[in-house]
C-alpha cells in the first residue's frame, strides 16, 4: 500500500469517527432523562434482571447483561439455554429501535403477564413495545429502516446502538459509584474459563 493511500485511508477514518462522535453529541443533547431514576430504581429492586435485544442491538444488551452481572445483579440473557422463566418481581430490559420487532413484543407480553417490570430502550415512542414498558427511553435516533441522513449518516441502526450502550454504561457507572464496591470486587466477577 502506497504511503499516499495509508493517509487518505487515515484521514477517513479520522473524518468518520469525528461525524459519529458529532452525532452523539448532538442526539445527548436531545436525550430526555425522565425516565432514567425510574430504571435505576427498577434495576436496584429486582429479584433477576432479563436482558433482551435482536441483531446488533443484542449485542449491546448482552454487553450491559455482562456489566450487570459484574455489579452483582442476578441476569439472564433471553434466548440463552440457562435463561429461567421471569416472574412477579423480576425486570425485562428491552432493547428494540423499532419497538416492533415481534419477538421481542411478544417477551413484554409475557413479561407482563407474569408480573414483571419491563423497561425498553426505542427510537419510537408510540410503539406496541413502548406501550408496554412501565419504563422507556426515547433515543431520538433513526430505525433501521429509516435511512434518513438528516438523523444520521451512518447504516441502519447504528446510532441507536451505539447510544443504547453509551446510555447504558452511564447507568452501570452511576449503579457503580452508588454502590461503593471497589473495583478488585467486581474483579473478582469476571470470568476466569477464558
């Protein structure tokens, strides 16, 4: 590779990163955090936490299942073997840009049913997903099958996943600090079959 195309190559993925970075920026200064002690207090209060997303988005979800579980919360990742039957007193967080994705609809509802809380993290406000969470945040980025650059130069739901985990490690930092536990506890929390 020529030295001159090492830097255009540079020089893009500089310029690519400073866009993205932007659009946080912006899309925070959007962010409405009503919701978010409602969340905090509902992850507190929870006999297990259920953790819930499709796509990229479930990947996100299983990145805060993890730090969830570093902090010593009881968690499940929905559709893993392992995963028990939710029930009164339990949480579903759901995370679902659309809020239409019909699985993940379909686990509220029964989330519902069996009595416990559900919180969902969309970018539709009025969706069957919203509709059902006790508590939700609106991340005013595209769906995935809105490409409409004004909300966002970047594919699909790349925005909203990558807020979704942004948000949601500020949660687990505050969850942290409040706690009080030091670091070489939650150390002691990190898998060691690797």
């Amino acid at each position: 590779m020529e030295h001159t195309e090492t830097i255009n190559q540079t020089e893009a993925i500089h310029e690519a990163l400073e866009m993205i970075l932007s659009e946080h920026q912006q899309l925070f200064s959007q962010l409405q955090f009503d919701a978010i002690p409602g969340i905090v207090e509902a992850i507190r209060e929870a006999n297990a936490i259920f953790l819930l997303g499709a796509g990229r988005t479930g990947f996100m979800i299983k990145a805060a299942a993890m730090r969830l579980m570093h902090l010593g919360y009881a968690v499940h990742v929905v559709g893993e073997t392992t995963t028990p039957a939710i029930g009164e007193g339990d949480l579903l967080i759901a995370g679902s840009g659309s809020g239409t994705t019909g699985n993940i609809v379909k686990a509220a509802e029964t989330a519902r049913k069996c009595g416990a809380a559900i919180v969902c993290f969309t970018t539709n406000p009025e969706s069957p997903l919203a509709h059902l969470a006790n508590h939700r945040v609106t991340i005013p980025a595209a769906g995935k099958q809105q490409q409409n650059e004004t909300i966002s130069q970047q594919y699909a739901g790349s925005l909203f996943e990558q807020s979704f985990l942004l948000l949601f490690d500020a949660i687990i930092q505050h969850l942290w600090q409040d706690s009080g536990v030091s670091r070489d506890e939650l150390w002691k929390r990190h898998t060691n079959l690797e």
